[in-house]
C-alpha cells in the first residue's frame, strides 16, 4: 500500500492505524466507510462483496479495530448477514490504553426490528449487540431483542433520530463511532449533520446500471463539501480519507478537540 497524499516516502510501510487515527481528545467522531466503483456503484448483486478487494478488507478492520461502535442499517444486516466484529490480538493493548473494550459494539438502526435473533450477531457478540429504534416500535420485537441478549435503545418516534441516536451512544462512552452504512442509513446521517468524516474506497471498475450510491435519500441542500485529508493507494483501489466541511462540518481535523 502506498500513500499518495498527503506526499510520503514510498518504500514507507504504511500504518493504517496511524493514518485512520481519530482526532485526540473527540469525544464524539462519526466516521462512514464505503466502497464504491469509479461509476458509483456501492452495490453488485445487492451486496458490497462483488466490489471489495482484499486492501479494501484490511481497511474494513483497521477501522473496526480503532472504533468504540460500528453503526449499521438494518438492511445492510440483513442483506450481508452482519456478524459481530472479532476480538483482534494485535489491538487488544492500544483498546485497552484508549478505554476501549476489547472490540467494537455494533448498533444497529431499525424501525421495524423485523431482525433474525438467532444471528451470532444478537446471540454471541464478545460485546453486546444494541439495537437502536424508536420510542413505539413493536413491543414484542423489543421483547425477542432482549431475550436474545441485544441492548434495546430508543431514539426519537416514528423514525429514529439519528441525531439523538449518536447522542445515546456517546453518552454510553461510544463515541467512535463508525458508520458502515448502508446508503439509506448514511444519506439520513449526512442530512441530520452527523458525519464528520469519510472513508471511500474506489474500486477500480465499472458497473453501469441502477446499483445504489453510497448515499440513498433526499438531496443535500447546496451539497456536503468534503476535503480531502488522505488518500492511499493498492492494487489499483483508492482509499480517500475525507473530512467534512461547511456548514453541516466540524471541520475538526484530526488532533484536534471535537
Ligand atoms: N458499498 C458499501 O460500502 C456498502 C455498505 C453497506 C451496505 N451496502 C449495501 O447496501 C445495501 C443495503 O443498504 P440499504 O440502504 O438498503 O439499507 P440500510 O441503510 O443498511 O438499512 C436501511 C434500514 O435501516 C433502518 N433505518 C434506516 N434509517 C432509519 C431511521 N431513521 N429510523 C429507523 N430505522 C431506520 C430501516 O430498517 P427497518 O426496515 O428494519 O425498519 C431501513 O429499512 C445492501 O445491498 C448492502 O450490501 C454497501
């Protein structure tokens, strides 16, 4: 893997731990990792596997391994057969320095709670699973969620609010938070102002039809500017770091208090 930007020595190994850190001191920071083809495509087949590559993997736990919680989509847990995030040897001491346990919950945002409960990721996560949704979802779904050993939050009516579902997982001491998608999940996450920071693969082919884009909802108004902090290189992928900007934006790069 080499680091294009910013300019680096190109026989340096790169530490992706380094390069993904997250800023000192933010005491909330939601990051969104996608991968996409050069065309857009962030879906083949109605999965991301068919677009990934092995780089694009070693990334996926990279972040997985510095994050405090994986924020996911109901659809992207029922469409990849989500499973719980794996304790990682080689993290365990940076984890426990930064107050981490030993890996990465994982929240996932549903209204209908229309979830398989048998899935390893309800039944046997290292840590438990949270299931976030509203204030009148299905009482008997919130019931199986429980009895299936998940962490049951509620975050606005109706919809939940993702602004106030962010809030609920700082408050619990989760406050690297990384957003895995999917587009539907993350168009609400921008809208709402959420996203301080991107992590988009580009996969090196073309897909052509109707396949999602990373982000599926309503327009932004006036557009969300990212800027563009890192970007790395291998087997023909680019792994762009973006932070974002404007309005919406902390524009809090790294090291600094957010
Ligand atoms: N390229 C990539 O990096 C990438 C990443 C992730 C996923 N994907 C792909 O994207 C597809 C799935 O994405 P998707 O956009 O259809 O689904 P999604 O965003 O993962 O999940 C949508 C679901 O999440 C729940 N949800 C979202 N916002 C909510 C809110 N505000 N309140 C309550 N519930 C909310 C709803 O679940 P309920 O229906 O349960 O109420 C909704 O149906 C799959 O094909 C997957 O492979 C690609």
């Amino acid at each position: 893997m080499y680091q294009l930007l910013p300019p680096s020595n190109r026989s340096r190994q790169v530490d992706l731990a380094e390069v993904y850190a997250y800023p000192t001191g933010a005491r909330r920071w939601v990051r969104a990792n996608m991968v996409a083809t050069v065309d857009g495509a962030a879906t083949a087949s109605g999965k991301s596997e068919g677009i990934s590559g092995e780089a694009d993997k070693r990334i996926f736990g990279v972040l997985r391994a510095l994050a405090d919680v994986v924020l996911v989509g109901a659809g992207t847990v029922r469409a990849e057969q989500y499973r719980p995030t794996r304790v990682r040897e080689q993290y365990q001491a940076a984890r426990a320095a930064a107050g981490q346990a030993p890996t990465a919950a994982v929240a996932v945002v549903s209204r209908a709670m229309d979830l398989d409960w048998t899935m390893s990721l309800f039944t046997s996560p290292a840590v438990p699973t949270i299931v976030l949704t509203a204030t009148d979802a299905p009482q008997a779904q919130v019931d199986a969620a429980t009895e299936a050993g998940a962490e049951v939050i509620a975050a606005g009516t109706g919809d939940v609010d993702l602004a106030l579902a962010v809030d609920r997982l700082a408050e619990r001491g989760l406050g690297r938070i990384l957003c895995e998608g999917g587009p539907h999940l993350l168009a609400q996450l921008a809208a709402a102002g959420k996203m301080d920071e991107l992590c988009l693969s580009m996969a090196p082919q073309l897909r052509g039809g109707d396949s999602m884009r990373i982000l599926a909802g309503p327009d932004l108004t006036d557009g969300l500017p990212l800027i563009l902090h890192s970007l790395l290189t291998e087997d023909g992928f680019l792994f762009a770091r973006y932070l974002v900007g404007g309005p919406h934006g902390s524009v809090a790069g790294p090291g600094m208090e957010g």
